[in-house]
C-alpha cells in the first residue's frame, strides 16, 4: 500500500492526477486543501479530504502521520510553503516528495529570459534542493488537455527542450514517481511533451 499525502488538491493539475492514483489499487489519498466543501470524495474507502492551509504546520503535520509520499501541487507563497512541507516532514520523518514547480527558474528555457514572477517557484526549489529529502522537483511547460501521454524529462543543467506539456502526461509521471521510491530522486526534471 502506497498512503499519498496530495497537497492544494483541489488545483487544476492535482485534480487530473487523483483518478490516475485511484487507477492503482493498493494506493490511499490524503486530499489536503483548503475550504475542503468544494472537493467531492471520490472514493471514500480509499480517500480522506482533510481541510487545512499548507502554511499551517501543526495540521499540516497531523496530516503526514502515516503516510509515504507528499504530491505538492501549491501556487501562491511557494518559498514559505515549501520551508513549512521540508520542516514538518523532517519532524514527521517522512522523506519523499514530489513538488510541482515550473519551467525556466534556472533561466534554463532557450530564447526566453529569466522573469521575477518565477521567483517563489525558484526560491521553493531552493529550499528543497538544500533539504535532505528525498525530493523529484517537476518544472513543467505550458499545461494542455491534450489525452495522450507522450513526455520527455530533462535533467537540471540542461537546456529545456519543447514547450507544452498534457496534464495527462504529468500525471503519469507523477503516479511513477509516487510509487517508486528510488526514481528520479534528489532531481529537479524539466517535463515536455515529446
Ligand atoms: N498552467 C500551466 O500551464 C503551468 C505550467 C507550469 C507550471 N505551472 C504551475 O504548476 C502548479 C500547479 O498547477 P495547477 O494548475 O494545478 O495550479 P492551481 O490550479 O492554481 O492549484 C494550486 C493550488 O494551490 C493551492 N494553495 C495555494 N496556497 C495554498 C496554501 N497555503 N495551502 C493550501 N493550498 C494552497 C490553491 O488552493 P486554493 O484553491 O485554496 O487557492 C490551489 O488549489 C502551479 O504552481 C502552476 O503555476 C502551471
């Protein structure tokens, strides 16, 4: 059994990510997200919804008991989101998670500059990077509806390579990514479709 904490559940991409873990029969979700009323549970053998705000530790941390992997899928205060999720999984001795973040926070898409407005993404980034957890950091591209799943990852240090990318293919990569513990880890992967 496979016990998956999902943090901003109700985002647009954890939203498109929960059917694909339900797919898998030995997984079980914590949908952590605040004003919880707009989450319908959809499959409350296996599903909990806890209502709480990712910045508010003590819950946060009530919330990791027993679990095996964090899906971080946030916007908003990412540095301080991430410096409470690094801090509450070290008190809680979990170390695996999963962090959605962007493309070009290491200025690392070809022909596009740096921009402010990636600062939390690169800043939250930084902060996992200088944990000892046991991280995969994903920047994606441009989010399509696209069905089909068909993605390419770079490695950081590497030059980002293509544009878009499916929600589907994320959550593909994401679900791999929760039930393999050895994969990609300590990484930050550039995702595109390809
Ligand atoms: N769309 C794209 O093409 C694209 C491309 C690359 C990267 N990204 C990034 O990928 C990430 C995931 O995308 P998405 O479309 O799923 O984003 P989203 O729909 O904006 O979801 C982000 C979630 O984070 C939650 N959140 C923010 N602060 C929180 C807090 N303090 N405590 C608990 N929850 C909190 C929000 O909750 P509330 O609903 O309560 O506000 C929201 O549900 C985002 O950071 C996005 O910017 C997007």
């Amino acid at each position: 059994m496979t016990r998956i904490l999902v943090l901003g559940a109700n985002g647009q991409l954890a939203r498109n990510t929960i059917p694909f873990f339900l797919r898998q029969d030995d997984v079980q979700l914590t949908l952590y997200l605040r004003r919880a009323q707009r989450l319908a549970n959809p499959d409350p053998a296996r599903v909990r919804i806890v209502e709480g705000d990712v910045l508010d530790r003590t819950k946060l941390e009530a919330a990791m008991q027993g679990q095996d992997v964090v899906y971080a899928n946030l916007a908003g205060a990412m540095a301080q989101q991430a410096r409470v999720i690094v801090d509450a999984m070290q008190a809680t001795g979990l170390k695996r998670l999963i962090f959605i973040s962007s493309m070009g926070i290491y200025g690392e898409v070809p022909g596009e500059t740096y921009r402010s407005v990636l600062d939390p993404y690169r800043d939250s980034a930084a902060v996992i990077e200088a944990s000892d957890l046991d991280y995969t950091i994903l920047r994606p591209g441009w989010f399509t509806h696209d069905q089909a799943i068909r993605y390419q990852l770079t490695q950081k240090g590497e030059a980002f390579r293509g544009h878009d990318v499916s929600l589907n293919s994320l959550s593909d990569l994401i679900v791999k990514l929760a039930r393999s513990p050895q994969l990609e880890v300590r990484r930050s992967l550039g995702v595109s479709e390809a």
